[in-house]
C-alpha cells in the first residue's frame, strides 16, 4: 500500500470520525489492484463512491480488475457496469495459502 500511496491521486482513503472505514488504490493505469471497506461498514455505499471517485481520476481509460471466480464481490462489480472479459486460471495461486478456500481462478473485468 506504501507503493500505491507514491501517487495520491489514484488513492482514495475513507474517514468516519478519524477511523479509516475504506480504502481503494488505482494505477495511473487505471488498474483497481486494492480496495477495502471496514466491517460493519458493508452496505453504505462506501466502496462504490470510491470506484466512481477513481474513475474519474482517468477519465479517458476504462478501469480493470480481477476478482476471485468465487468471491461475491464480483456480482458487486457487475451492478456498477464492470462487465467480465476474460477468465485468468490460477491468477492468486502465489498469494493463497494451501488451505484456502478462495479460488485461485479469478475474472478480468473492464468498466468503459
């Protein structure tokens, strides 16, 4: 995260009374490599005015992604218009314990 706070202006942290409720990182290439909400805090709203507030920071690009073929947050994606391009076979298999019940497979998907 150290990295991707280099360029401000494709990050995006989310304050409620001084606590850190989200966050989400862009490259200058309009790739979401992160994005988090706080427990609790699911349902708000939070991470899609995040996603909309970072597409706007590049406003000539599509925004990309990759998510895990089984994590709902892909439905979540596709209510904001992500639409799946391309299937990625074991995209996080380096960073998935053994014991992980996340797939490994994961979906590219592009906002225009």
């Amino acid at each position: 995260m150290s990295d991707a706070l280099q360029t401000p202006e494709f990050s995006i942290v989310a304050l409620y009374r001084r606590n850190v409720v989200g966050c989400a990182f862009l490259t200058p290439d309009a790739y979401l490599t992160y994005i988090a909400v706080s427990a609790g805090w699911e349902g708000a709203g939070i991470a899609r005015y995040m996603i909309y507030h970072l597409a706007q920071t590049v406003p000539t690009k599509d925004v990309t992604l990759h998510v895990s073929a089984n994590n709902l947050a892909m439905l979540f994606y596709q209510r904001l218009g992500f639409k799946p391009e391309r299937f990625a076979v074991d995209f996080y298999k380096l960073y998935l314990p053994a014991s992980s019940r996340q797939s490994p497979n994961a979906f590219f998907m592009r906002l225009r």
